[in-house]
C-alpha cells in the first residue's frame, strides 16, 4: 500500500513539519497517520506490501512426509516453516 502524506491541516501538540495519511479501514472507516515529515520513510516500509513467498518442492516433500505421522507435529512444521519464508 502507497501511503499518500500531506502537509496536517492543523498544527499539532507536535509540531508544525507534521505530515498525515489517510488509509481506508472500510468504506465508513479511515485510519489517520500522523508523523514527521523525516519519519516517512519508516512509516512507508511498515506498510510496504511484501511479495507472498511460497514452499519449495523439498519443503513440500518433507512436509508431506511429515503429514503421514498423523499428529499436530505435521501443523505445526506447516506454520513454522511459512513463518520463516515470509517474517
């Protein structure tokens, strides 16, 4: 998601070099940013969308393997291995 920041309509408890964003919760809802101009940057990255990286072929041979041992373990490697690929 590309923040759009625009000079805060109203000067803040913080400053007058604040900055706001506006992103949409829902279609009756928005979610106001507020931050420092030279913060943006930071704020930007947090709310970079990030590419979805899948399981290899040996990730899924192995869990597949895993699978046929019938418990939670199989689950569990499962959450910990897209964990790993997408934290």
């Amino acid at each position: 998601m590309k923040l759009k920041w625009q000079q805060a309509p109203v000067k803040t408890q913080w400053g007058d070099d604040m900055v706001v964003a506006s992103v949409a919760i829902d279609k009756d809802h928005t979610l106001s940013l507020y931050c420092e101009r030279d913060q943006t940057p930071k704020v930007d990255v947090m709310f970079a969308q990030r590419t979805w990286v899948g399981l290899t072929e040996q990730d899924l041979d192995y869990l597949c393997n895993l699978a046929y041992t019938g418990d939670e373990e199989f689950a569990l490697a499962v959450q910990a291995k897209l964990m790993e690929k997408n934290a």
